[in-house]
C-alpha cells in the first residue's frame, strides 16, 4: 500500500491546499493530511481549530485522513510509515524553500522524500497570509478557501478587528 504525507499549517486550508490533497490522493492509496506548527509562523487558530477545519472540508475523499501533530516532521513521517511526503508548490521560491526543507528532513531520517506537485496557475497565488490580509479589512475571501469555513474565519477575523 502506499500512503503518502501532506504536511501543513492550513491556517486557514486554501483552495489551493485542497487541490493538492485532492490530487495527491490519486496517486496513492491513503493520504495522511497532517497540520503542524512551524515556529516561523503565528497563528489564527490554535491546532485543534484548525484539524478540524482541515477535516470538515476533505471529509468528501475516503482515502484521506487528516491528523494534527506539534512535533517534528520526519517523526509524524515514520511514525505513520509513509512511502513520502507531498508538498505543493506555486513558483521558484517554494521550490528553493521545499528543497532545504527536504535536505533537512533527509539528514534527520535517511528515508525521507518528497514529492512536489505544483499549484494550479489560477490558485497559485493565493495564501493564507492573502486570505487573513485580505478577510481583516473585510474584503471577500469566499473565492480563496473552501466554502464550508469561510464564515469561521471571517468571524475570527472580525473579532481581531474590534
Ligand atoms: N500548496 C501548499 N501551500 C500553498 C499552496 C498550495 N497549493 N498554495 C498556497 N500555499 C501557501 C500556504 O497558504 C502558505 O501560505 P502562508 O505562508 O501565507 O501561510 C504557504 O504556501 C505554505 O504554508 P503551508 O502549506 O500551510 O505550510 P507551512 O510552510 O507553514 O508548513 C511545515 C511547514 C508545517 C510542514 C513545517 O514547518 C514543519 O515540518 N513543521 C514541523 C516541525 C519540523 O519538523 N520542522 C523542521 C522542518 S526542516
């Protein structure tokens, strides 16, 4: 069986973050969505928040399965048993970050890879960080994310307005 491995913030899960896991769910036989911290970031919502958000919107693919870990990356990868890991990427600079990140990853487990599909142009620049920028000054973000959570983070955008 392979499994492979989607790792993320999804602070909040773009359209684009769900056309990965869409995709990448085809290519193999179980895709584990993981939602993780990276200690570069702040966030919106806490973790449990946002695995939960992360599962009402893939909730529609069955060989997907989405968990939330505040470890490290190679751990959650060998705990799970995965056959890799899956990131999307949207231009050179993702491509430069993702290949450090798996150089990284590779020295902490000599097993580690890393399969990166890139973004569909029209989703390409779309960002959580343009989605919180954009919902704060309460612009309409309901063509960035999913459907199902656009009012959840439009009302936690709103209360760091007031
Ligand atoms: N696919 C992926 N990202 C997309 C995207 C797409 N199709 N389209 C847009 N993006 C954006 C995201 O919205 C996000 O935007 P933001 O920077 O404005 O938040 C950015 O690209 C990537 O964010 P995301 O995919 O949510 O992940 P991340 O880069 O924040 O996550 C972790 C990185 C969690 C995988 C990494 O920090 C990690 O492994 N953490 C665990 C600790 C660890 O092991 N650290 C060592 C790593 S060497």
């Amino acid at each position: 069986m392979t499994s492979l491995l989607f790792p993320g913030s999804f602070d909040p899960l773009t359209r684009g973050h769900k056309d990965i896991a869409r995709r990448a769910s085809k290519i193999c036989d179980k895709l584990y969505v993981v939602v993780m911290n990276n200690n570069k970031k702040n966030y919106l919502f806490n973790l449990d928040e946002r695995v939960e958000m992360v599962k009402e919107v893939l909730k529609e693919f069955e060989n997907i399965e989405v968990l939330g870990s505040d470890g490290l990356l190679v751990d959650i990868f060998k705990d799970l048993g995965c056959n890799a890991v899956v990131r999307g990427i949207r231009s050179e600079s993702d491509f430069r970050y993702e290949a450090e990140m798996a150089l990284a990853n590779k020295m902490l487990c000599p097993g580690y890879d890393v399969t990166l599909l890139p973004c569909r142009d029209d989703l390409s620049l779309i960002s959580s960080s343009l989605v919180k920028e954009v919902g704060s000054y309460g612009g309409d973000i309901s063509g960035m994310i999913p459907a199902q959570i656009v009012d959840k983070v439009n009302e936690r955008l709103r209360k760091g307005r007031t």
